[in-house]
C-alpha cells in the first residue's frame, strides 16, 4: 500500500508525538513529517528516523513553518508548552499564539484536517465526576490551563467563522512507555520511597494509557465525517483513585506503599511557600510541590467518554495493571541504560 496521506504532527519528538508518528508509520499507509526545533531531542525518534521527514521551527514564529504546513492532508497539533510553573508570555506564545498561527496555515494551505490537542485541564480543578464536554469551565488561575483555553477557543473561532475543518481532543492524564512527565517521575518517587499523597489518595483522577489515545486518533482521522467540527473528551473509561493507581504500581514494583501523606490543606500552604521562595530567587525549574499538583490531587477529576464511544465507537483498554506492568518495564529498560 502506498503512503498517500500526508499527516504532519508538531511536537513529534515527545513522549505523545513519537508514539501516534511510529503507529502512523507501522500501518504503511501515511506519510509521516513532524515539526521540531533546531535544539529538540529526537531520541525517541531514533527506531524510525528514517520513514519520517523533519522540519525545523517554531509554533510562535508563523514564518518558520511554512515549509512544514504546505501539502499536508492531515495535521496532529500537538506542540505547546506545558507545564505547572512558569511565566504566562512562555505558555501565551506557545499555547495561544502558536495555535492561531497553526489554524493560519492550515487555512491557507487547504488542510483536510486539523486534530487539536487541548487538555481536560481547561474546565478547571472543582469537583468534577462523568463531567463531559460541555461541562461549565471553572475559573482557573494556572497559566497552562489559561492559555489552553484560549487556544481551544482560536481553534473554536476559526472552525466558526472560518470553517476551519478540525476536531478539538481532551485527552486525560496520559501515562504509558517514554513518559517523564508522569509515569516514570512517580516510578523513581516510589522506588526511592520520595512519593506521598494528599487526603490519603482517594480523590478521583482520569488516566489515558497512550495506546488508548492512539486508538481515539485513529478513529478521529479516519472518521472524518463524524468527527469534524467536534469535541472529545479522550480518557481510559474507567473511576481510579490516586491511591489505586499508585498501589498498582507499588505491587508491580514489589514496594510498600508510600508513608507520606497530607491533608490537602497543609500541601497548599507547602506549595504557596515553595513557589513563594523559588520565585524570590528567580529558579526556572518547578518545585517539587506546586499549587497545580495540589490541586489536581485534592478534588474528584474525572471525566466521560461517552461521546468518543458512541460517535465513533472507541473500546479504550481497561486493564490498568497491565497498562502499568508495560509502562514499568519500559522504564526499567531505560533506567539501566542510563546507569
């Protein structure tokens, strides 16, 4: 089979980029390109480097990206700056800027598809269980979930007035192989007995394992009639607590669980003094605890997928204790190649 749709994914390099490009690529009929920056690390890249093409640029510089958008079927936006500490301008240009110039170009260059990654982030952090897509936003005070509001509002704008052919995702907590974001930073907290917990774990959260997510890519781009023009909320389908999830990761790693624990009340008053110190001397790096992990960990956040499976009949795998296994296999793999 030929490679005859041309998919151009931003952000290609990371932890969600590598994994839907080397899907694309493993099914022969796509042709794979990606955007990155000059400094980008390609590592996760490497085992197919050469059945994709690369371009160089930046989200918030439009003229550095006209190469990459030109005679594209289908682009996966998923580069953006995300984060729980840092300044707005850096989230603004990369989260709201970036995504206009994105919409721009796709406009202009006649794309058949645009996927938009925004995040369940944007509703805000009240309680929240089965909320759905047109779940009330509440009012949120973190600079990524600001910024990604606005960003899904321009994709929203342009597909209103512009007619922009796109489909907006809000994906989960997403968790599986090649995640330093999530995964494996709980992985080292566990095995170095570091990790804890606010009210004991037992607020809802809702996880995506990356093969899950794939399978909702797949079912967005090839089921454009159904899925154009609109919103979906992408998770693993299931109700876990934050202590569930981490006593399935102690039992795969044979640890005990963490001692650590907190009422909610006292980790924020950590977090306003940790962050309270760390921008006093102008530290770029996130404290280990930050307002936004409070936060997260403190409320019910979970969410339906209800729209996914009825419209375009995604089945997520539900085995989390599998889906953990792989990932910790994975990360031992990695962390005995850096030893």
């Amino acid at each position: 089979m030929s490679r005859n749709i041309r998919v151009l994914i931003t952000g290609i390099n990371g932890f969600v980029g590598s994994k839907i490009a080397e899907k694309l690529v493993h099914l022969k009929n796509y042709r794979v390109s990606g955007l990155v920056r000059t400094t980008s690390d390609l590592t996760f890249l490497k085992p197919f480097i050469k059945n994709i093409k690369l371009f160089h640029g930046n989200i918030d510089n439009k003229g550095s990206l006209l190469n990459a958008f030109r005679n594209q079927d289908i682009v996966i936006h998923i580069a953006g700056f995300a984060s729980d500490w840092g300044k707005y301008q850096v989230f603004y240009d990369a989260n709201v800027k970036g995504v206009k110039n994105v919409a721009e170009l796709c406009l202009q260059n006649k794309v058949k598809h645009l996927i938009h990654f925004s995040s369940i982030s944007i509703y805000g952090f009240k309680k929240k269980i089965n909320a759905g897509e047109n779940t009330k936003v509440s009012r949120n005070r973190y600079n990524y979930c600001k910024t990604k509001l606005l960003g899904e509002k321009t994709i929203e704008h342009f597909m209103d007035v512009f007619n922009l052919p796109a489909t907006i995702i809000q994906p989960g907590l997403i968790y599986g192989p090649n995640d330093h974001t999530m995964s494996y930073k709980m992985i080292n907290a566990i095995n170095t007995y570091q990790f804890g917990m606010c009210d004991n774990g037992r607020h809802l959260f809702s996880s995506l394992y990356i093969d899950n997510l794939i399978q909702a890519i797949l079912l967005i781009m090839t089921k454009p009639k159904k899925s154009l023009k609109k919103k979906y909320i992408i998770t693993d389908d299931i109700k876990v607590t934050w202590r569930e999830f981490t006593r399935h990761l102690c039992d795969i790693l044979e640890k005990p669980m963490p001692w650590i624990n907190m009422p909610c009340i006292f980790g924020r008053v950590g977090a306003v003094v940790s962050e309270s110190i760390y921008w006093l001397l102008r530290i770029k790096k996130p404290p280990l605890m930050t307002n936004y992990r409070i936060s997260l960990a403190s409320r019910d956040f979970h969410f339906s997928t209800k729209r996914i499976m009825k419209e375009l009949g995604y089945k997520p795998d539900r085995d989390i204790k599998k889906n953990l296994k792989i990932t910790i296999d994975h990360y031992n793999e990695w962390a005995n190649q850096i030893d």
